[in-house]
C-alpha cells in the first residue's frame, strides 16, 4: 500500500491538463457489448476502475487493446454473460454492464455491486427500470439474473426517480437495454448529468436513436443493431473542480486546460460566491486567488446543481474560509469521511443527518492522515498542499481510482508530494506478520 508524503506551503504555478472523464468512460466501454464491430474509445483515463472496468469486458468476451490513452475493443464471442463478484465489489459501477449485456443478449448475470463507505449504493431503479421494459429479474447468492421475455425487451414509459432523485447509472442501465427493445422507450426523471449526454451521443454516433439525454425525459426509439465508433469521452468535470479549488487552497493562479467549464457552473458559482474568480479562454480555466475565501453554503444535488463528488473538495476550502459555512449532502447523507480526518488537521467541522458545519480557520496543520475513497482523498490531498508543515496520507490507491498519476501532475504544479510505500498501515504490518 502507499503514502502521500506532503510538505504544506507551496505556491503552485503553471498548466494542468485534465484528463478524460472516468464517470463518462465507464458506461461508454461498457457500450461495446452492443456491436459486434470493432471500437475506439479515446481519452479513456488509465485508473484502476478503468482497468477493472476492462477486465470485466474481458470476462464478457471483448478482446481490447489499450494504447496511448485509446481503449481498442472488439466483441469476440456472447458465451460468458456473467460479470464476476470478485470484479464487481473492487468497483460497484461495474453493474454498468447489466443493460447492455440485457439489451444485446437477452440476458445478463450481475453480482450485486454492495455498498462502499459513501453509503448504501441500492440499485433497485436499475432493476425497477429494467423490469419495465419487461425484463424479468431474479436474485440469488448476491447475484442480479436479468432475462428478458419470450418475444424480447419492450419499450416503456419508465419513471426513474428515486428517494434521492435521478439516477446517473440507472439511467445508463435502462438507456441501453432500450436501445433494442421493440418500440419507444421513454424515461421520466432521468439524470441529466453530462456523462449521461456523453453515453447517449456515443450511442447515437454507433446507430441508435436516442432524444432528449441531458434532460429529465430521454426517449429511446428502438433498433436491430449498432455499428463499431471511434470515440473521444469528454473531460473530468469532477478532476476539473479538484484542481480548481486546489488553486484556490493554495492562493495560486494555476490553469487547468481541456475541461469543459459549461459542465461547471455551480461550482465556479460557488467558487465565486467563496471570492474565487474563474478566468475562463475556451477551455482553459485559470484561478484568481484571493487572500483568503468567504464562507458560504450549499447543497449538492443532481446535475446541475453542486455535484456530490466535489462536496469533500469544497469542504477543505470552506475549512479556511472567513466565517461559517453549511453543506447539506442530499445524495449521499454519509458522505463526511473527508471532515473527520480534516479535523486531524485542525479544521473546525461539525457533521450531522446529513449536515456539516464548518468553522473556517486561518490555517490547516499537517497531520498522518487517511483516505477513506477517491474524494476524501483526493481533499485530503489538496488541503495538505495549503497546511502548515508535513502531512503524510495513507490509503492512495483510493485516489488511484478516480485521479491519473495524481501527485506527480502536482508535483509538474511545484507541490512538494511524493508517494512512498507505506510501511506504517496497520494493513501492511498484519500483511507482513501473517507472511512470516
Ligand atoms: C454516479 O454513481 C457516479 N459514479 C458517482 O461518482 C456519483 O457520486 C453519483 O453518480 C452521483 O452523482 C459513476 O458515474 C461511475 P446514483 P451512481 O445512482 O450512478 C440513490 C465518484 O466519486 N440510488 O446517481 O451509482 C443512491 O443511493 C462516484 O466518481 C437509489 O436509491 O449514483 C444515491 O443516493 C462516487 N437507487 C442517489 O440515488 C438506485 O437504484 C444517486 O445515486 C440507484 C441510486
């Protein structure tokens, strides 16, 4: 396992490329089990849930072929329609694969993604929508068997909104088993986030017909069959909003290039409302810090609104703002892993039902401290660039799921960071005690 070792305290400077969207390339791949033609996909991140996401698609029966950032695939036989728990519970958005695999062969067998430390991850809208297009679901051993009826899927009027809203992945699921379902499909209360769009434009480019993605109403005319694409996945909004408010922590005028800030404006709204102006020149995004941010608040909800996935960003910027701030997390009410170890640091956080407040403190000390999923730790990380002295943050490989190469595009920026193995985890020792 490894460690983040962090001198706090540099100004940061220079240019930042972002890379592509993670949350986008996870369904797209998944889009090659609906043509048996040959893909590219490009700008696909190399992460470990992008990797995970191929080997997955390997079990399914599609050869690929990963070179320079472009994930080469081609459907080489439908035998295995199994996609294996032990995949699956290294990344719950694995469960991706069930609507496509549903909608081009009929059946599928998924293990039930379990929950991960954000909170309970239920997919019942996925099988809810699924079931609507006549699908017929059974559950058995922590498996999902999805089949469907006699004379094929058929197209519906689903509503898919749930008790936190829409659902981006459930969207994606029934998006694409309604590809081939016979007739209309129309999905109310669909999520409207741009990774949705991203799916639904590939999807199009490979020969379905699909209206109204990035609206609450999706329409889905069926068709027989989708031709092979070569597609670019959009930007990392979500890397996009880390590095801006890692600009921010550290009162450094950084540009972050090749994002997309259309797909941000709550958060530069925020950033704004907090003292933090966004110069913007097509798609390079350049911080103008200010000497010390305002508190504010917010709540984050589905897009558009204040995304969930930059909520522990914000909260370590909010940690050294002038005043008190407010974050209601509508999407996922545990979601404060982030505060209890900003706290090591001498963040000033109160959590509860779903609600954090926070005290802004003149300055952040460093501290040994963990990551606990990609978001808190890619915070963590931010927030010990901008402490006073070292902070050593254990538990990286959450952040190598979501962030390419992290530290050392930080470093490019003259953060002091580096990784090292992390000899200290209780993980490690009792790992190396049972080896002896
Ligand atoms: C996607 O997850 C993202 N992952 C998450 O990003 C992101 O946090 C989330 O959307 C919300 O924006 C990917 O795109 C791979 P949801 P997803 O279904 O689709 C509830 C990251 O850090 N719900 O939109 O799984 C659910 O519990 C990850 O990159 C149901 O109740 O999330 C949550 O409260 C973390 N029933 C809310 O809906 C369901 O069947 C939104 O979840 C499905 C979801």
């Amino acid at each position: 396992m490894d460690a983040f070792i962090i001198q706090g305290g540099a100004r940061l400077s220079g240019t930042i490329q972002v890379s592509g969207s993670k949350n986008a390339s996870l369904p797209i791949l998944a889009a090659s089990l609906m043509t048996d033609q040959p893909c590219v996909f490009r700008k696909v991140p190399e992460l470990s849930d992008t990797k995970t996401q191929v080997k997955i698609l390997n079990t399914l029966g599609v050869e690929t072929r990963w070179e320079k950032g472009a994930v080469h695939t081609r459907l080489r036989d439908t035998d295995n329609s199994t996609a294996p728990y032990e995949l699956v519970k290294q990344m719950r958005a694995g469960v991706c694969v069930l609507g496509p695999l549903l909608g081009a062969r009929g059946h599928a067998t998924v293990s039930l993604p379990g929950g991960c430390v954000i909170g309970e991850r239920p997919i019942d809208l996925h099988l809810r929508g699924l079931e609507a297009l006549g699908a017929i679901i059974t559950l058995d051993k922590g498996n999902i068997h999805a089949k469907a009826p006699k004379g094929g899927l058929r197209g519906a009027e689903i509503y898919l909104g749930g008790t936190f809203g829409s659902s981006v992945l459930a969207t994606d699921n029934v998006m694409c088993a309604a590809v081939f379902a016979k007739g209309t499909t129309v999905i109310e209360c669909a999520a409207c986030e741009p990774e949705v769009v991203d799916l639904a434009d590939c999807l199009n480019a490979m020969g379905a017909k699909i209206e109204g993605a990035g609206s609450p109403r999706i329409t889905i005319h069926g068709v027989k069959r989708l031709k092979g694409v070569d597609w670019t996945v959009i930007p990392d909004r979500i890397e996009t909003a880390t590095f801006l408010i890692a600009g921010a922590l550290t009162r450094s005028p950084i540009t972050v290039a090749g994002g997309r800030p259309d797909h941000l404006i709550a958060v530069l709204d925020i950033l704004k409302r907090m003292g933090v102006e966004v110069e913007r020149k097509g798609n390079k995004m350049t911080v103008v810090p200010c000497e010390r941010p305002r508190a504010t608040s917010l709540t984050t909800l589905p897009y558009p609104a204040f995304p969930t996935d930059v909520q522990s960003p914000i909260l370590t910027l909010m940690a050294i703002a002038e005043g008190s701030s407010q974050v209601t997390e509508r999407i996922y009410p545990d979601r404060f892993m982030a505060a209890a170890e900003l706290k090591r640091m001498g963040a000033n956080i109160s959590t509860s039902n779903g609600q954090a407040v926070i005290h802004g403190v003149a300055k952040l000390s460093g501290a040994p401290v963990m990551a606990s999923d990609l978001r808190a730790g890619a915070a963590l990380t931010i927030a010990a660039l901008a402490a006073e002295g070292e902070t050593r943050l254990a538990r990286v490989y959450h952040i190598d799921r979501g962030y390419e190469r992290f530290e050392d595009r930080l470093r490019k920026l003259g953060a002091r960071i580096e990784r090292v193995k992390d000899t200290e985890d209780p993980l490690v020792i009792a790992a190396a005690a049972g080896q002896q």
